[in-house]
C-alpha cells in the first residue's frame, strides 16, 4: 500500500493543483457560482479516487511482490499480476534469474575443478618429501634432523592446504562415526613424535575415563587435534617443556583439553584469534604464524556441532578445549 501511495503521489497533487488551478480561473473570470464548481471538483475526486482504487486492487500481488524480500531464488519466478509492468518485470526477472543459475554453474564448475587440483597437487608433493626423509636418514647429525625438521614443516603446510580447499564442500567431506578419543590422541601424539623431541616439549594425557566415544569425524577431528597441539607446542617452546592433554566428561558433555604453560593470548587478541589470516601479537614474535589453523579448526568444529572453548592468560599459558554435546557423547546414552 505505501509503495502504491508513494507511486501515485504526483498524480494526486497534480490533479489536487488542476482543480484549484481551474476554479482560480473561473472565480478571477467573474464565474461565482460556488456549488456548480464544488460539485464537478468533487466528481473529479470521485474519478481520481475510483482510477486508483481499480489501479490497487488490480496490482496489489505486484505491489505486495515488491514491498517483500525473496528468501529464496526461486521466488522470483513467481507471477504477478497480468499487466505489461508486471508481465515485463516477471521477464526481466526470470532473465536474471537464469543468467545467475548459470553464473553458479560455471563457478561451481571451477571451484571443483580447483578442489581436484590442490588435492592431486598436495598428493603429489607428499611423494617427494617421503624421498627427501628418506635421503635424510643417510645423513651426518644436525644436517639430518635439520632436512627433517624443514620436510615435517612443508607438510604442515600442504596439509593446511588441502583442509583449507576441503573447507568449501566440508558437509560433503564428512564422515560421521563413533570414533573413540583417546585413539584418536594417541594416533595425534605419535604423528607428532619428532616434533615435541625437536622442540624439547613433551605431551602428558590425562583420561579420567576409558572409552570415551564420541559422534564426529575422525579425520576432520585428528586435524583439529593436531592444530591445537602444534599450537600449543610452538608457543611453549623455551619457556616449558610440557603440555597436558585431558580425557573427560562434564555433565553429559565429553572434554578433550589442550592446556600449554607457554606465552599465552593477550586479553585484545582473543577474540579474533579464530579469524582467517590473524596472527596477532604472537604472531608477530613467532614468524612461523599463519593465523589459518585455528581458523580451520573453528570452522570444522562449528560444522562437526562442537564447541570450541578458550581460557589464556599472559605468560602463563592457554588452555583449548574440544566439547561435544551429550547427543554426541555415545558414552553418556
């Protein structure tokens, strides 16, 4: 209705201005017959009037299409009413609705074909790094664990990669399964051997309760993990040489924390040290930061339906915890 109101306006004003134009006329002309004048002003009103209430009624689905927001596509195919405004608005929007189906094709199409390429690629380089451990254990000491140490680092990085590229289609990477915890913490810490023994930090775990088994993706989960733990290393480096991973339940929910004793998060970073690409103040002392795991990691776990929790504290240390909730706690049923 005020979209129909604000569309007819002028045309109120004008004919409101034309029937006082004419009676001025009439009156300076020496025409000082009021009722005649009044009577055929008000049938030009009744006119007025019948014109637009017809003009409503007949386009009220063609206003009230335009006075509402699509909350899908598809809407926009719907028809409005059968006059030549609303049957050309119904075309143009039918075009545009086309044209962008098949914009989102072509993208699709190459997102995809970008996906399969950084998974081949990131296969492919894997195969070379296996070669160049391999060469490296033939090596004199430190030369050996140096080529090591900078082969584990390249890795890190393709598979940040390759989670990063799996990020855009993650429902359909998913693989939901009981999958117990503590197997999943013990494949993280024998994958990432060389790494505490290179950074003289070393994980301690804590299980208050055997077999705890969660609904999650194991795969997406030992990605999680490892970021947390990583973490959780590199910034205990020189400053403590442990960290403590626990297994528990709280109210239904099971826990997996990662707490280190290392730099910790200032109070200004904490919350944005889940945004892509932020590395912070510790960023900026530890150049190895990308501020892309934890990124990854909240993005996973909110996809999973787990919750993230953060506690840290300057030069004390920071404590991550994995929650899932007691539907996902097949222990707890």
């Amino acid at each position: 209705m005020r979209l129909f109101i604000r569309e007819h306006m002028l045309l109120i004003v004008v004919q409101i201005l034309q029937f006082f134009l004419v009676l001025s006329i009439y009156w300076l002309d020496g025409y000082h017959r009021l009722m005649p004048a009044l009577y055929s002003v008000f049938l030009g009103l009744l006119l007025l009037s019948g014109y637009l209430i017809f003009n409503y009624y007949s386009r009220r689905k063609f206003y009230a299409r335009l006075s509402h927001k699509l909350n899908t596509l598809d809407q926009s195919l719907q028809k409005s009413d059968l006059t030549p405004v609303s049957e050309a608005l119904d075309t143009l929007l039918k075009e545009q609705y086309q044209l962008y189906q098949k914009r989102i094709k072509t993208l699709e199409a190459t997102q995809e074909e970008h996906l399969k390429f950084m998974n081949q690629w990131v296969h492919q380089m894997k195969t070379p790094l296996s070669v160049i451990e391999l060469i490296a254990q033939n090596l004199d000491e430190p030369d050996s664990s140096n080529v090591r140490e900078e082969t584990e680092r390249m890795k890190v990085g393709l598979n940040t990669i390759l989670y990063m590229a799996r990020l855009r289609t993650i429902e359909q990477d998913f693989h939901i399964k009981p999958v117990l915890l503590s197997k999943v913490i013990s494949e993280v810490n024998k994958e990432n051997k060389r790494f505490f023994i290179r950074n003289q930090v070393y994980p301690t775990m804590l299980e208050s309760r055997e077999g705890i088994t969660v609904e999650t993706d194991e795969k997406w989960l030992y990605f999680i993990l490892s970021q947390l733990v990583n973490n959780a290393v590199k910034y205990s480096k020189d400053k403590s040489k442990k960290i403590i991973i626990s297994l528990y339940e709280v109210a239904g929910e099971a826990c997996i924390e990662v707490k280190d004793f290392g730099v910790g998060i200032p109070e200004t970073d904490k919350r944005r040290v889940f945004e892509p690409f932020y590395t912070g103040e510790n960023g900026r002392k530890f150049r190895e930061s990308t501020g892309m795991g934890l990124y990854l990691t909240k993005e996973a776990i909110d996809q999973l339906g787990h919750r993230i929790e953060l506690e840290s504290s300057v030069n004390e240390g920071s404590t991550f915890r994995i929650v899932f909730s007691k539907t996902q706690n097949l222990t707890a049923l």
